[in-house]
C-alpha cells in the first residue's frame, strides 16, 4: 500500500502538470487567436503581396 506521503506527492505533480498545460493553453491562444490569421492565410484570402 502507498503511504499518503506518496499520494500527496502524486496530487501535488499531478496539479501542476494540470496548471501548466492550463498556461500553455492560454498562451497559445493569446498568440493565435487575438494576432489574427497567419501571414499566408491573410495573403491568401485578400490576395495580399509581400
């Protein structure tokens, strides 16, 4: 059997695995949705020239 010492370490990486994939989330969302579309898809779509 596990002792609760164990068990509490398990929880305590197990939070933050959770809470960094969370920041990673939010941060990849940050950078794709509120920049816009990428450089090609804009090129592409009003047939921009660079």
């Amino acid at each position: 059997m596990r002792s609760s010492v164990a068990l509490l370490e398990q929880l305590f990486f197990d939070l933050v695995f959770v809470f960094a994939v969370s920041q990673l989330a939010h941060h990849l969302h940050d950078e794709f949705f509120w920049r816009g579309p990428p450089r090609a898809a804009r090129k592409w779509r009003y047939g921009l020239r660079t």
